[in-house]
C-alpha cells in the first residue's frame, strides 16, 4: 500500500489550504483514512479520521476549522483546512490502516505564517 500526499504549502493565518492522499497498491477499499500531523519538538496527533461509511472524527483543537472529507472511488482522502493559524504549522501525514498494520504517506509540510 502506497500514500502519496499533496497540497502543502505556506498561508498566511486565516487562510486555507486543502490536502489530498491517494492510496494505490490494494485492490480493496480502505475502511479507515485520515490525517495526522507533526510540528518540530512535538509528538505526531490526530488531526481527522474518516471510515468508509463517512463518519468522522477530529481533533479537539480543529474546533471546526478542518473538513475531512473521501472519495472511495478513488480512494483519496481529503482535508479542508480553513481559519489556519500559526500554530497549525506541521508536517501532515495522511494514513490508513488494513487489519494491525497503519501505512503512512510521506508527509506534507504546511507552514502557516503570522
């Protein structure tokens, strides 16, 4: 299984980004995407999960500022980040999991500027 993330980028604070990840290499769908992120000095956390079925969760300090959102089609996942503030400043990892096994993609820095 293969992830490969875009969409990064510098904003300034209040704007937007939106993200994509595309997964390749299984023929089966994915029942869980989502995203994570990691800032320098910081552990990696949650930043939005979404199951095949389209329920969602998200971390407590998106305070309805991100949207995830998925096409099983094509089997991407998406993140609609609006209201972004300097301290949303990460590299973002999107991710999924088949049975024990979490497949991470590369990464994609988001710096968002004051």
């Amino acid at each position: 299984v293969q992830l490969q993330a875009s969409g990064g980028g510098l904003v300034q604070a209040g704007g937007s980004l939106r993200l994509s990840c595309a997964a390749s290499g299984s023929r089966h769908s994915f029942t869980v995407m989502g995203w994570y992120r990691q800032a320098p000095g910081r552990q990696r956390e949650l930043v939005a999960t979404i199951l095949i079925n389209g329920i969602t969760d998200y971390g407590d300090f998106v305070k309805g500022r991100f949207t995830v959102s998925r096409d099983n089609a094509k089997k991407t996942v998406y993140l609609q980040m609006n209201s972004l503030e300097p301290e949303d400043t990460a590299v973002y990892y999107c991710y999924t999991k088949r049975s024990v096994i979490v497949y991470w993609g590369q990464g994609t820095q988001v710096t968002v500027s004051s």
